[in-house]
C-alpha cells in the first residue's frame, strides 16, 4: 500500500533462543525460508540491555505510528514512550493473546494509559480494554490469511485427520485428549497426523499409544502442504477462546481455511459471525460427536470438498491480509487527523 514498515526484534528473544535450541540446523532453514518468503521485510534487531532509549530515539525519529505487541518487554514500552512527545508519532498496543483476561496485572505495566489506542484481536479482548481498562480508542483487528503463502495445493493425500498446535502449556490439555487421543483411539482405521512443540514425554506416549504419527515442530510456511495432504484438519482452542474469550479464532483458523482445508473444530462459538458455522467449518460440542463427525466426513470426499471451498471463499472475500492492512491504515489516518 506504500507505506514504509519496519519491525524489531530483540536479540536473545524466548521464542528465537527456543527455536534454534531446541531444533538447531532446522531451525536455522525455517528463518532463511522466512526470510525468502518475505524479502520486504525489514526486521532489525535491538539489545534489551544496550544504550535502548537512544537507539529508539534515533530509530523512531521519522515515524508517524508505533505499534507494540503485548509480548514486549516493559523496558522497551517505557523507552519508547520517553520519546514520543518530542518527536511526535502515535503509538497503538496490539493484543493477540489472552492475558488481558487471564494475567490483566502483566499488561498494566505497559502504561497503558498513555497510548493513542488498543488494537484487539476479538471483540472479547477489545471490551476489556475499553470496559475494564478504560482506554478511550480500541478496535478489532482480527487475525487473517496471507494468500501469498496460504493457499490450496495440489498434493496426494498422505493422511486422513492433522493436528497442528502446541500442546497447550495445560491450557488445553483435556480438549485434546478428548477431541485428538480418544477419537484416533476409536477410529484406528484412519491415519491422525500432529505437529507441535513443548509435548512433554506422557503426551508423546498418548499419541504413541493411540497411532498418531508425531511428527514434532513445522516451520509455518511448510502448513499449507501439510493440509494438502490430510483429508481433514482439527482446530482444538485453548480452553480461554472456549468460555471467557469465546468467539475468537486464532489465526490457525485463517490459514487453514485459506489452503482450502475442511476444518473440524472442538467447542467454540463464531459470537462476531466471522464464518460461517457448518458451510465453512464444522463444529462438534463434545468428543463422541467428534468421533462420529470425523467418521461420516472421511467416508464423504465430496463433503470435505464442499467445505474447504467455502471457507477458500469466505478468506477470500472477508479475512485477507490486504484487509487488514486497509482496516490498519484507516485506523492510522484517523489517529493521525
């Protein structure tokens, strides 16, 4: 759209330390991937405990709007905000997790109060801030697909029902013993497939026992092939997008959909009418339903057809990055009139 972007990292980050740990040389081929996948990104990096405040004056000087995540450090929000009334940008929090619901004493030491705005991914998220936080401007900004590397291809079918998440740090430990073991448990016949990472030994062993073929971290552009080559694909929320937070989808939902995947999903409530519920996903309210319902779909290959192409158009029509980005831009030239 012709706006200059730039993003920062800090070095010695959890998730980057983690990765390259935990995966190594793996690791280091997912970053190049992401890094040839996305050449007009300016990604650059900063030292926590270097000279911050004056490389982020020096950094910032030239900028109209300054977007932080709820995952950066406060150091860094407060070293930013030092300098914003003399060189004069606006500065949005964007919200994509669920401690504004579940841990509200974490994000209250960013300062809060002294930003222009809250971008919130759900409308559950977005009425904490506004209701209980008290912030004067917030918006919804839903996650979504970026088409560039989400999209449908064309693969032979290697598995029947794929899993692509995390186990949960707890928070979703029952959802998928019930809605992933117990059903590949009772339909032993079909072949399960689940990637992930942090799954201590006794879930390993869960899927053993079960047949589920686990398969450990994928990198997230190498998704849109994975659902190329499954018949079907789960989405299992964590259980706060379930009760507390219903009605928000994360964006595993966005890019699923958008390689044309027919998704089953374990209880959760479309409260903002993104999609729409039993044309572009299926929904079951427990796990016997979901045995039943992955059953009669495996059996019915024009069915998961006719679903991945409705959510295909629903992403198209509705959730795109573009989207968002237009939606982004309105929201900057309001804060900036």
């Amino acid at each position: 759209m012709g706006h200059a972007v730039r993003c920062y990292e800090a070095l010695g980050s959890w998730s980057l330390t983690n990765l390259l740990r935990n995966e190594g040389e793996r690791a280091i081929a997912a970053i190049d991937e992401f890094r040839r996948g996305y050449p007009e990104l300016d990604v650059r990096f900063y030292d926590l405990n270097g000279t911050l405040p004056q490389v982020m004056a020096e950094e910032l000087k030239n900028a109209d709007v300054v977007i932080f995540h709820e995952w950066n450090d406060p150091k860094v929000v407060a070293s930013v905000l030092a300098t914003r009334q003399r060189l004069g940008f606006r500065v949005l929090f964007h919200d994509t997790h669920h401690r504004a619901y579940t841990d509200p004493g974490a994000l209250l030491r960013m300062q809060l109060h002294l930003f222009d705005g809250v971008l919130a991914y759900g409308e559950a998220i977005r009425k904490i801030y506004s209701e209980r936080f008290g912030i004067e401007k917030t918006w919804t900004l839903h996650e979504a697909a970026d088409l560039k590397s989400f999209h449908p291809l064309q693969r032979n079918k290697l598995s029947d029902v794929l899993w692509i998440g995390n186990w949960g740090d707890e928070e979703r430990t029952q959802e998928l013993y019930e809605f992933l073991v117990e059903p590949a448990r009772a339909l032993s016949d079909f072949r399960f497939v689940a990637y992930g990472v942090r799954y201590p030994d006794s879930a390993r062993e869960a899927l053993r026992s079960t047949g589920i073929d686990f398969r450990g971290y994928l990198p997230n552009l190498q998704t849109p092939a994975a659902y190329a080559e499954s018949a079907l694909a789960l989405h299992i929320p964590r259980r706060q997008y379930a009760n507390g937070l219903s009605g928000i989808p994360t964006i595993r939902m966005f890019e699923a959909m958008a390689c044309g995947t027919a998704l089953v999903c374990s209880p959760w409530s479309d409260l903002e009418g993104l999609f729409r519920e039993g044309e572009d996903y299926v929904a079951v309210p427990d796990g016997e339903t979901m045995k039943r319902e992955l059953r009669q779909l495996l059996r019915d290959p024009s069915r998961q057809r006719q679903i991945g192409q409705s959510a295909l158009q629903t992403i198209q029509s509705r959730h795109t990055c573009a989207h968002r980005a237009e939606q982004l831009t309105a929201i900057c030239h309001e804060l900036l009139q």
